[in-house]
C-alpha cells in the first residue's frame, strides 16, 4: 500500500475503478469478504474510492480450517485500514445449500452490503437460470448496482489485481466441487461453450443480459398500470403485462424478498381464474386465488 493509503498500483487500479460503480467519496460502505480474490478486490478498490469501509466475513463452518480465513481478512482490512467484524452462521441442514447458505450470510450482513460478484458470476447466474427454466428476469442475471460494484470486472482481473497488490486469496476448496452445480457450469459448462463458439461466452452473456434487462424494465413500467385484482383488466391486457402484474401481485403478498416468485404454471392458473375459465387456483405457500365480482382475491396464504 501506498503512503496514501490506497493501493500500491494506482495507475492499474484506477483504470479498474473507473469501470467500478462505487458510490461517492467518504460513504460508509460494509464489503462482505470471504478471503477469495474476488473479495479482497472488492476490499481494495473499495478503499481506492475513498469510501469508509468496513469488512464483514462470514463464517459458514462448513469445512475443516474455515475460521482461519477470517484472518486472511483481518490482516487485508488493516493493511488498508478498513474496520473489520467477523461473524459465525450456522447453515443448517436440507436441500440447495448455496441458497442455505446465502440466506445465513445475509441474516448477518446490513442491508446494502456489498459484494464481489464479477461478469462472470454474471454468465454462470444466466446459464443457471437458464436450465432452470427462468423468463426475461432470469436470463438478464444479476442486476448492476450499487450492491454489485465490480459486475463490470472480470475473474481474471480480481485476480491480477490481487496478485499486484501482493495478496495471498484464500482458495476454498468447495469452489472445485463439481457435485454442486454451480461449479460445473464454471469450470464444465461454460469452457465448452467457449470451446464451441470460439469467443469468450461470458462477455456475449454480458451484454445479452444488459439489453434483456432493459427490455424487462419496460415490460415492468407498462405493467404497472395494470391492477392486478381486477379481472376483466388483466384478461384484457396484453399477456406479457398481464403476467408480470400478477407475478409481481403474488410476490408482494407471499411475504418478503426471500420468497420465491411464482412459478410460470401459476400465473397461468391465475390468468385462467382472471378469465373466467375457473372458479380459483392454488398457488405456492397454501395460499388459494379467487374472483369475487370483478375482482381477484388472495386468500389462505397464512398472514
């Protein structure tokens, strides 16, 4: 580090945070890091911004030695005088643990934390979602903003970056577990895409999901004039309005951002019971839809 305080190769580091979406000098920021490179980058540009940062690593205590990498992170927030908290999360047990252990990390960290993710956490996300069977929201992937400073940054970088600044990342051994499926994209899926179109798939993943995400924002500014509980207006909208008023209806009343959206199969169902075509329909959670003179009602969802 330099004299200043900021890092040692500021001519490098200030062409990489120009493409970063920090905010202003002086905000206080808390930066989730792991110990990997893309967050010790995270950590370092964050500072190179001027922002007042505080670090935050968050224990899952799912592998032998893991509570040593808080010192990994300790030692960098010092080094850039950072404040820096540890934290300790019990994951649990059950299905998807990526999904476990996201919703733990986040029960610890404030809102606005934020995070290292990079262009080519983006691509992975897009093939994910993609398999999954995910709309227009989907495959636009993770959304720039002020959470995601570094979306515009690539693996590659977080690394050189690193490796400029002389710092060691910590390299968790799950990231090269194929049984999870996120690591097979990376280190399988997306190779032989690459291999296949003979160009770096992730950059053209890049800019699909810019001009996708644009066009969701019109369908979402369109639709939002649209009243979700009055039947004949939904029946009579255009379908690609009519279903995102619904889907984000239900998602309003299913209770908080950790719920899931609803599935395409009930929004249909809804459409039809907006129609006239049926009576009611159940969708996720218990939760049971019904027209009632003119207007749609959302019932037994447990509130």
């Amino acid at each position: 580090m330099s004299d200043t305080g900021l890092p040692r190769n500021a001519r490098t580091d200030a062409g990489t945070l120009a493409r970063c979406r920090f905010p202003a000098p002086g905000t206080v920021v808390t930066c989730a890091v792991s110990g990997g490179a893309d967050s010790l980058a995270l950590l370092v540009l964050a500072v190179a911004a001027r922002c007042d940062v505080t670090a935050v690593h968050v224990d899952h205590c799912l592998r032998p030695g893991s509570a040593a990498d808080a010192e990994v992170v300790a030692a960098a927030a010092d080094r850039y005088g950072a404040a820096f908290r540890a934290e300790r999360v019990d994951v649990g047990h059950g299905p998807n643990l990526e999904a476990r252990a996201r919703a733990a990390r986040r029960a610890v960290l404030p809102t606005g934390a934020l995070t290292g993710h990079t262009a080519d956490d983006l691509a992975e996300t897009i093939v994910l979602n993609l398999v999954r069977g995910a709309g227009l929201d989907g495959l636009a992937g993770i959304r720039p903003g002020p959470t995601k400073p570094l979306l515009a940054l690539r693996r590659a970088e977080t690394r050189a970056l690193c490796r400029s600044e002389g710092l060691a990342p910590v390299e968790d051994p799950t990231n090269a577990d194929l049984g999870l499926r996120r690591n097979r994209v990376r280190h399988q899926v997306l190779p032989l895409l690459d291999d296949l179109a003979e160009r770096d798939v992730a950059a053209v993943l890049a800019r699909q999901a810019a001009l996708l995400a644009d066009d969701a924002d019109l369908l979402d500014a369109l639709a939002a004039d649209l009243d979700p509980t009055d039947a004949a207006a939904i029946s009579s909208a255009p379908p690609p309005l009519a279903r995102r008023a619904l889907r984000r209806w239900l998602a309003a009343e299913a209770g908080g951002p950790e719920r899931h959206p609803p599935d395409a199969a009930a929004v249909e169902r809804v459409l039809a019971v907006a129609r006239g075509e049926a009576k009611g329909c159940d969708v996720a959670g218990g939760a049971r839809v019904a027209r009632s003179r003119g207007r749609l009602y959302l019932r037994g969802d447990g509130r």
